[in-house]
C-alpha cells in the first residue's frame, strides 16, 4: 500500500524548494526563470497536496485544473485558485521563443513579473503547507 502522506512531504519538499530557487533566479536576475520556477512551485505543492489525500490520477501542469481536482477534497481550494490560475500563464510563455514574436524569454520579463510570480506561489504553498505538513 502507498504511503499518501510520504509522497506528499515529497512533493512538497520539492516545492518548497522550486520556490527558493525562483528566488535565487530573481536576486540574479534571471526574471524568466524565477517566474516559471514560481509556477513550478505552486504546481508541485498542489500535486503534493493531490498525492497527500490519495489520488491516484494526478497530472497535468494548469495550475487552474489541478486546483478543480483538489476541490473534490477541500472546497477552500477554491480560495486559492484565484491567485494560482495566475501563475498558469508563466509555464511555457518564460521558456520558448515561439511564444514571444520577435523576442525571447530572458528579455521578456523583469522583476515586477518574478515577484509577482514569487508572490502568488508563496500564497499557494503555504496553502498546501496547513495541510499537508
């Protein structure tokens, strides 16, 4: 039988630590990557949080859907998703020019994006961390 709880702390763990890298990102000015390694963040923490209560189908990197799958558990996800869904938008758009017509990512971004990004996920995995740890 799986240990739920273990593959959460897991998770988590690699959460937590995709959050203090984003940070790292940001202080050195790679403002692409501390946005995508925000929205990494918060999509690891809320898979913890999926993998925490048991579920068995956990996939995907919208952060919006997987906050939908994490509602089936606790309807106060609902209270996060808001902030969460906002990182979505850093998942391919910080990493691949085909994204940015005439640009490319490491141009596209400054530091208002990293802190926002570094914001919103930090919101998201001290949500998940009430609950998991």
């Amino acid at each position: 039988m799986p240990d739920h709880e273990a593959e959460g702390a897991r998770w988590l763990r690699q959460a937590i630590q995709d959050l203090e890298d984003a940070d790292f990102n940001r202080e050195g000015s790679r403002f692409n990557l501390a946005c995508f390694l925000g929205q990494q963040a918060a999509e690891k923490a809320v898979k913890a949080y999926l993998y925490h209560r048991g579920a068995e189908d956990v996939w995907g990197h919208s952060l919006n859907d997987l906050c939908e799958d994490a509602k089936i558990f606790e309807m106060f996800f609902d209270t996060v998703k808001s902030e969460a869904r906002q990182l979505d938008k850093y998942y391919e758009i910080t990493r691949y020019p085909a994204f940015l017509p005439g640009g490319i990512p490491s141009e596209a971004f400054d530091r208002d994006d990293a802190d926002r990004s570094i914001e919103l996920s930090q919101i998201v995995v001290d949500f998940v961390r009430e609950r998991v740890v």
